[in-house]
C-alpha cells in the first residue's frame, strides 16, 4: 500500500475507537523494563515506533513477551538489570526510542551504541546530549553530535538543576530517566508545559517526583516495582477523525475512550477558538491518564484564528490537519513560534505548505510557521507523505473535501502510528 486513492465522502458517521496512545505505550515499556518483577501492559499500541521499543530492550537483555489478548508482559530486571547489548541497538524511525533510552543508558556500566533509519539519522539529538553530559555523561553523536548514531559509555551520573531551552516532553523525559540514578535531586525547568505522560506514571512504579510551576524534579536512588498499565486511546490519532467529522457535511461521530492529558489536548482548545461543534463527555481516568467520548458533527463553518507561544508544544502532532482544517476555515489562520516542526519525522511546515498549495490553497510559509487562506475548494491532486504518518493522514481528510481524486504516495508509513487507519476511515465513510 505505497499509494492511496481517495475521493470526497458524503459524511463521515458511527463510532470510532483510536489505536492506543503511543507517547504511553513507549513509556510503559521502558519502566517496566527497568522496574523489579512483571508488569502486564494492556491495550499497548502495536505499530512500528512502539515496537522499535519493544526490540530494543530485548537487545539489553530484557524478556518482553506478546500474548494473543493484545496484552504485552515485561519482566524487569530493576533500574540496573540492563546487559550490554551485542550489536548496534536499530530505534528505526522511533526519535522517542532513541532520546528516552539516551538517559537510562547514560547511567548504565556498558558501551552502546543507538541508531535508526534514513530519516531517524537526520533528527537533532545535541540537546539531549547537553543536559546528559553536564550530569557527567560519556555520550557522543555524528556531525559533532548533532545526529545519531549515538555512542554512549555509561558511567555514574550527578544530578543537576536543567533549564531547557525549549519544551520537549523526549528531552524532559530523558533527563528525568537519567536523574533516576545519582544521589540527590535532579531539577527541569520547562519555558512551556510539554507532555507530562513520564510524570504521571513513573511515580506509579516508585518513582519520587514533584511537579511545580515549570518545574520537574527527581531523586535518584528510588527502587522502581513493576506495576500493570492500561493506556488509553491516543489523541493525536483521533485528531485526524476529529477533523473529518468536522469538515465533511452531515458528519457525526463519536470518539470512544481517547485519552484527554491537557497537556495533549491543545487541538481542542483551538477548535473551540474556532468554532467547532465537538463536545467532551464521560470524562474518566484510566491509569492515572484522564479519558473520555468526544462526540463531533459536522457542517458548522468553522472560523480562522491565530495559533502562537505557548499553544504550539500542547498541539504538536496536530500542526498538519490543523492546516487542513485552516485551508476550510472562513478568514486567515496564521501559526507562529513552531519552528520545531521543522526537525520532526519531516519538515512539517514545509511539507503541508508544498502539498497544500498542490491542493489548490493559498498560502504563506515562514521560518516559523504559515498563514492560510480558508475557504479554498480543495482539488484532487498527487500528493506526498515525506514518509511522515501524520501528512499522509491530514493529506486523506483533505481529500474527502476534495473535487476529483486524490492520490497519495508513500501511504504505508501510517503503520509508524496508526496501521488500519484507511481501514477505519473507510468503514465511517457514507458515500452515495
């Protein structure tokens, strides 16, 4: 499946469960691998990158096993139960792999060496390395340790008080992995509030940390116990049907059990700026992750507005199918201070702004972000995925609100995050 074709859709109906969340997934991996017994980690999201995880701590010597209810075992072997791995670690397109296990290698007594594919090779890792070599860390990179293969030396770490230059959730995540091991606390200042799934349950499993303002602490020493994990529905996955329903006439749908973290759920509150008709319903909590049914219709004429500071770190994984929604919406829709899409699975701003104008859509790209014209009637075109799971979905909502056919190139990397996503998307489709 390395090209798609799609068409417009009539509405968009029924009801919809997402793929598990993969930002929890990832981490309930790593720390019951490095937590003491069995942990059983339920509705875990089986796609690449989450599995790039699964393999790599197979390779540091822990047993991971998949049983046929979906469930995932891990048997962990404590904070430093890792063997030394006998071959390059392969992350393949997963930077959370890479970046998360940064930090807990740092601190553990062998040689390894971190690596992943094409695209995973061109992704910035020095501001993971700064923090971890000021914690005395022997870590190094390609092009003077701007990109990976990383090769790590572990040894004994120091905490350290860390103000991060810019809200990252996998460098906030690395640095408090690597703050489990020294004596003392280990101290992250945020500018913004980033994703704090690591937060939330690392303490589940015995870790001590404090949450205040923008800051994060951690103190090292703390014996982790294997615990089991149920994750949620992800949010970012549902975005994209969230965006459907509200685009395509006649839509209505429900969102069943997606995770709402309101540190995820940025997407929403720039809908509500925008006029969407979504609504958020039996809230309840799952594991420590707050959840519940989001119910969307469609036909209101959404409305543009402006995206900017400390907005942007809450909607990330959103930026492209919040373009496609802009390019729908009536006036301009600018989005400013998301430089960091750039050195995402992509160059995100790029990417939508060539395929978007493929489309037929009028728009500005900056250093920083872009501003789009709404109310643009969308024609069908041949389009390109860059090999990132988020365009190529934004690129297929797109052509359900397009005239003629859309043809989509490179369509199988939505397997990264969200495998039966054109399956899904086909089954709530009414077409007539």
């Amino acid at each position: 499946m390395d090209r798609i074709e799609l068409t417009s859709a009539k509405c968009i109906k029924g009801e919809f469960v997402p793929p598990p969340d993969k930002s929890i997934s990832h981490r309930a991996v790593i720390f019951s691998s490095i937590a003491e017994g069995k942990s059983v980690i339920k509705n875990f999201l089986r796609a690449e990158d989450t599995l790039s995880t699964v393999s790599a701590f197979r390779a540091l010597g822990i047993d991971i096993t998949e049983e046929r209810t979906g469930e995932i075992i891990v048997h962990g072997r404590g904070i430093n139960g890792l063997r030394e791995p006998g071959n390059v670690i392969d992350c393949r397109n997963s930077g959370t792999t890479m970046r998360l296990l940064s930090g807990i290698l740092a601190a553990n007594p062998f040689f390894t060496v971190l690596s992943g594919d094409d695209s995973l090779r061109r992704r910035p890792m020095r501001r993971v390395l700064l923090p971890l070599r000021e914690m005395g860390a022997e870590i190094s990179g390609r092009d003077n340790d701007r990109y990976p293969p990383l090769a790590i030396k572990g040894k004994a770490l120091r905490a350290i008080k860390y103000e991060m230059p810019v809200a990252s959730a996998q460098l906030k995540s690395a640095v408090l992995l690597a703050g489990l091991y020294p004596e003392g606390e280990t101290e992250i200042t945020e500018p913004f509030p980033s994703r704090d799934h690591t937060e939330r349950m690392l303490p589940a499993f015995g870790a001590e940390i404090g949450v205040g303002g923008r800051a994060v602490r951690i103190r090292g020493g703390a014996k982790l116990r294997g615990r089991d994990t149920a994750v949620p529905g992800d949010f970012s996955s549902a975005a994209f049907f969230i965006a459907a329903s509200l685009l395509v006439r006649d839509s209505d749908v429900v969102i069943k059990s997606v995770g709402v973290n309101p540190t995820r759920t940025g997407f929403l509150n720039v809908l509500k700026k925008m006029g969407a008709d979504v609504v958020v319903e039996n809230i309840h909590e799952v594991s420590g992750e707050p959840v519940a049914d989001i119910h969307c219709t469609g036909g209101k004429t959404l409305k543009g507005t402006d995206i900017k500071g400390d907005e942007v770190p809450l909607l990330i994984d959103e930026f492209p199918i919040l373009c496609v929604l802009a390019s729908q919406a009536e006036g301009v829709t600018s989005i400013s201070g998301a430089e960091e899409l750039r050195i995402k699975e992509s160059d995100r701003i790029k990417a939508m702004a060539t395929e978007l104008r493929k489309l037929g859509v009028r728009l500005e790209e900056r250093p920083d972000g872009i501003s789009i014209e709404g109310r643009t009637g969308l024609k069908g075109s041949e389009v390109e995925s860059y090999g990132d799971h988020r365009i190529a979905m934004s690129l297929a909502v797109a052509a359900l609100v397009s005239s003629g056919k859309t043809t989509i190139n490179h369509a199988s990397c939505v397997d990264i995050s969200f495998p039966n996503f054109f399956e899904e998307l086909r089954r709530l489709e009414c077409r007539g």
